[in-house]
C-alpha cells in the first residue's frame, strides 16, 4: 500500500464551458465533481495504474463526506481525521474552444492544533504498514509550516521513503528532512535555489545542485516539454510526444503517481520518471484530474524520450 497525504483535501469541481466570458451567465457543456486535492489525485492515478493507495489529511462537514464516501466507492481508502468545519470546494473553469482554464481555490478553514497532532500520532503509529508516503499540495491554516519536516522525519525513522510535492515554505521547510524525491515546478524551484534559472542549462544545473545539497531525488515539471530530472551529478530531459491537451489538471499529480509506481516496482530512477510523464501526458487526453486508462500510458511510454544531459 502507498499512503497520500493530502492536507489541503476538496471538492473538485470542473465546469466545461465553451467560450468562456466574464459578466455573464453560461451554460456549463459538462460539470464533473470528484474528490479532490493533490493527493486524491495521486491516488486516483496509482488505482489505475494497479496500487492499492490509502488517502490520509483532515475533512469535515458534508463536503467532507462527499470527498471520503467518494474515495472509497472509486476503491481508495482512507485514513482522514475528521473536523467540524466544512471542507473546501476548488472549481476549475475550462474553455475548449479558447484553450484557457480559469481555476477558483478556497483557502479553507484552519485546522486546529490537537487535530494536527491526532494526525501526527497516528502516523507515527501507521506509517510502517505502507511501502511508501507522498506528501502532496498546499498546507491549510492552522498546520505548522514544518509539518512535512516533522512527517519525514518520522518515515525515515521508519525507514519509510517519501515522496514530496509542494511549495513555498513547506517545501523549504520539508526538503530538508531529506525525502527520497521532492517534485517541484520551475517557480518552485526558483524558490529553493534562491535564483531563477535564465535556461534549460541553468535549469539542469539547478536541479544537480539541489538534488546535490539535499541528498535528494529531483524532479522538474516543466509542462508540454515533461521533465528534467537529476539524481547528483546525473540529469536527464524526459520527453513525451505531443499530444493534444483535452485538460491538464492533474497531470503533475499523476505524474508523481507514476513515478511513485516505478520506484517502488524497482525502477531505475530514469525509467521511473519516464513512467511518470508517460501517466501525466495520459492524464492531459482527458478531462478529470487523475482519470486516464492505463492503455494510453503504455501508449504514451513507448514515445517518451529520454536523454541523458549530464553525468554518465
């Protein structure tokens, strides 16, 4: 089993509307709503792709009971502490015709303090019956900003790998704990090296450098152009093909699903990141974050590329 934490858990709401326009009313081609947040979406993608993943954070309210009944039902479990307060709703407005997406994400209420340490006891307590944990997303307010610092800690001393995706200080934060991945954006990572890279040789330097620094694995989303990814002194550029983009929503969390799936299969690092783009570029055919069918992944993978730019 692999447990996805997802704090900042929600409804997730995906309205279709062509020719999307502001000061007016629409009528919506297609509404989906599922469980959702990061780490339902990593989920989501390791279901289809043969795991058995658990998802642990905080809900409340009915919203709540939406996103816990709805996990279950899709065959995920869950390991949620439960709240009074409601939980939040993300809508995203999608528009086909004008390739744009326009996305609304409540902040939440804020977590209280026994509820974050309710969490972290039964963690400590549960984290050994997983191969593996993914920290994904934002922190809601009320949760300490060394929160992924403090749950890394307790996997290591498990020895427990982990899997980060997040940002701003709870990625600063968290990446020195030392996880086995961290998976951080171009603005993210920006953040954590101090300077933003002016190219792709910057980019690549910047990954080598942090993975160097953090003992860590690096991953760099970087869109349509799938990833550059770095293990030391060791970089590679994983290309998917192009394809058309029905929606892109999720494809960074189901490429942490792949790549999840690849190191706890024994992949080679590599050949686990290009497993992740495979499943992130499936995600984009479809609209629904997380819901791709595993024929397209292996569709996908056998056009992704991988060159190797640094390192040998």
């Amino acid at each position: 089993m692999i447990l996805c934490v997802n704090p900042n858990a929600a409804i997730d709401k995906t309205v279709v509307a062509n020719e999307f326009r502001l000061n007016m009313i629409q009528r919506p081609e297609q509404v989906l709503a599922f469980p959702g947040g990061k780490g339902c979406n990593v989920a989501r993608a390791l279901k289809t792709l043969g795991e058995r993943p658990v998802v642990g954070g905080w809900v409340g309210g009915f919203a709540g009971q939406f996103i816990e009944t709805g996990l279950q039902v899709e065959g995920i479990g869950t390991a949620f502490i439960h709240t009074d307060f409601e939980s939040r709703t993300c809508l995203s407005i999608l528009d086909p015709i004008n390739n744009t997406l326009t996305e609304l994400y409540e902040k939440g209420d804020a977590v209280p303090i026994e509820k974050v340490t309710e969490f972290e006891t039964w963690f400590r307590s549960h984290v050994t019956d997983y191969e593996a944990v993914t920290f994904s997303g934002s922190l809601p307010p009320g949760v300490p900003l060394n929160f992924y610092r403090d749950m890394i800690e307790i996997a290591h001393g498990a020895k427990v790998p982990v899997l980060l995706d997040s940002g701003g200080e709870a990625l600063r934060q968290g990446v020195t704990a030392k996880p086995l991945l961290v998976k951080p954006n171009e603005t993210e990572l920006t953040d954590l090296a101090g300077k933003a890279p002016q190219d792709r040789s910057g980019l690549m330097q910047a990954a080598s450098e942090l993975s160097r620094r953090f003992e860590t694995l690096v991953v760099i989303s970087i869109g349509a152009e799938g990833a550059v990814a770095a293990n030391r002194d060791q970089v590679w550029h994983v290309r998917p093909p192009q394809v058309t983009i029905k929606s892109a929503v999720g494809s960074g969390d189901s490429t942490l699903a792949g790549i999840t799936f690849g190191l706890t299969h024994s992949f080679a690092f590599e050949d686990a990141v290009k497993y992740g783009v495979a499943a992130g570029t499936a995600n984009a055919l479809t609209v629904g974050a997380g819901h791709f069918s595993v024929s397209d992944v292996e569709s996908v993978l056998a056009q992704v590329t991988v060159e190797q730019l640094q390192g040998g």
